[in-house]
C-alpha cells in the first residue's frame, strides 16, 4: 500500500509497504480517507521527543472500518462505520488508566501513523463519528481533543480575562471553545496575517502582534494593568513566550501551557513573584477516553473548516509538507482516499 514514511532525520518519502492485517481480536482494520498535517509532523527522531518518530508518518485521520476482530465487534464497532481516533494507546492497566486519567497513562504507546491507504489499530483507540460528520472535519478529532483537555482544565468562567500565546491551530480552537462555552474575554497575540484573520473570525476581542516593539505594554493596557486570569501558550517555536506568558498572569491566576521545548530549554520564574502573586502553573497533555468521545460530538458544533487551509492529495504530499515548513496556516489537508 501507498504510505508516507518519516525517517529519523526528518526527511519523508513517497514508499510502498506492506499492508496490515488484523493479528488480534481486538484489532479493527481502517481505510484512510483523509489525513490532516501540523507543524509536529516536521519534528525528526529524538528520544525525548513525543512527536518525534520514524515510521509511517502523521497522527490525524478519518476513514472506514472495513475489517474487525470478533472482540471489537462487541464494542460496537462494524464493518463500513466512519471512524476517527487517536495514534496512542492507552495501557488500560496502570493506576491512571483505572481511574479513568488516561492521559496520565505510565505505559503509553505510539502506533504506527496515519498517512497510508490503510491501519490497524485496536478498538480502544478509535471513535465513531457522527453521521453527519465529513471525513474533512472527522480526522481533526484527536487535535481538538488535545485543546478540549487544556480547556476543561482551565475551567475558565464568563469574570476571566484571557490572554492565548499563539494564533495557530489550538490557538484558534481554544477561542472558540472559549467564545462557544463562555463570555469571557479573550486576547491572541499571533504574528501571522492568515491566522490573526481567522482569529477575528472566530471572535478574538483583542489581537497583539508580538513582533510588535511594546508587545508586552500592550497586554498590560488591554487586562488594565492588573494581568490576565487565565494565560495560555499553545506555541513551542518561541519558548522565552513562557515566561511573558507567566508574567502577564494575573495575581491568583493561572499559567497553562500545551506544548514542551527542547529538554535544555529551562522555565526561571522569579521564586519571590511566584509564591506572593498566588500563580497556578500547569500544562495540559493528551486527553481521557471520555473526553475523546464527548469531542466527537463537539466537532459539529465549531467552526472547524477554515483552519484546513490548503488540501492536497497523498501523491502531492511533497507539495503540502512545503508548504506547511512556512508554518502559514493551522492545518493542511491529505486527501488520502483519491
């Protein structure tokens, strides 16, 4: 089958591999309709790095069932359902996982990608979509889970001020969950036109170009001088954000970020300002199995199409990953089933 491989380098190539089959009763076996790429697709082979595998490239997909092991069957899953899901498995085992905190799983593994013809993996990691759901909009599942995990987290309320670092795809999903769940007050600062755009679009009340010489007094002027409650950075190309971020945080308020940095990267936080101004400072990692199905339902309720902004299909996807090195738009679209 056709298939999209990661070397540990970095580079990806157009290569023929041998297609999976299911092994276990557990197994169900997808053809792929569409894939979406990000800026963790580019990441080379690092041992520390999540993101960072060789192999079969990508993480984001939709497709059909179109074979299934006899446990999976009593799961519910058959054969021509529409089907999105998430690369990682869960242990099922760990204390995590039994009281229902997969993300926190102690034995998480990485299966194979999703830009291929076909896949294998096991009932647990996949998720029924809606009937009315495209396959476009269905393999977004997983990355908007992410977001959906740090905005449960953030429990943010109509009285919070909030300041997004980052106007990239989870960025963007965040304001609208935030505008679609609350009233709060939200400010992006994003550098890029497209996505400072689809920011106002989505409904950003403030957006600051941190490209901008007094970026910082900015901020301090739009949460009057007193800090935002809750600040968040979804971006990992600009670390020393972080500690903008941490400072632009309101006395009592909440620093949350949902990506990591090279592991020489250090957060210094001034220790005296840390424990006086009272600050919560957390992160926010992958998402339950509850959570990823109550997203399925979700995905109908956002806006979610702008943020593909370029589709291409699997044999173009020399094309599609130039263009997603300039790090332009949220996602890129595969149109795997073509």
């Amino acid at each position: 089958m056709r298939a999209i491989w990661h070397q540990s380098s970095g580079a990806i190539e157009f290569k023929e591999v041998v297609e999976p089959q299911i092994v276990s009763v557990e197994d169900v076996k997808v053809k792929v309709a569409y894939c979406t790429i990000g800026i963790q697709d580019l990441r080379m082979q690092r041992a520390w790095d999540f993101y960072g595998k060789a192999g079969i490239a990508g993480y984001e997909m939709a497709g059909t069932i179109v074979a299934i092991g006899n446990k999976a069957k009593t799961a519910g899953f058959e054969i021509g359902q529409a089907v999105s899901g998430t690369v990682v498995h869960f242990c099922g085992k760990c204390l995590y996982c039994k009281q229902h905190q997969e993300h926190n799983c102690l034995n998480l593994q990485i299966n194979g990608g999703t830009l291929c013809d076909y896949l294998v993996w096991k009932a647990d990691q996949l998720i029924k979509l809606p009937d009315s759901l495209s396959f476009r909009i269905g393999c977004l599942l997983e990355p908007v889970a992410v977001v959906n995990m740090a905005f449960e987290k953030l429990a943010i309320t109509a009285n919070d001020n909030v300041c997004i670092f980052g106007g990239d795809f989870n960025g963007l999903v965040l304001l609208q969950l935030i505008k679609l769940f609350t009233t709060a007050k939200v400010t992006i600062v994003e550098n890029k036109k497209n996505n400072q755009e689809l920011a106002r679009k989505f409904g950003a009340d403030y957006i600051v170009d941190f490209y901008s010489d007094n970026f910082e007094t900015e901020l301090l002027q739009i949460s009057d001088f007193t800090g935002f409650t809750k600040t968040v950075l979804t971006v990992s190309a600009y670390p020393d954000l972080l500690n903008v971020a941490i400072n632009a945080t309101a006395r009592g308020g909440t620093c949350l970020t949902t990506v990591y940095f090279d592991p020489q990267q250090e957060i210094t936080v001034n220790s005296i300002k840390f424990f006086a101004m009272n600050l919560t400072l957390t992160s926010s990692f992958l998402y339950t199995k509850t959570l990823l199905q109550q997203t399925a339902v979700l995905l109908q309720k956002m806006k979610l199409d702008d943020l593909i902004s370029q589709e291409y299909s699997l044999t173009d996807f020399l094309d599609a990953y130039s263009i997603e090195q300039q790090q332009m738009f949220p996602r890129i679209g595969i149109k795997v089933d073509c």
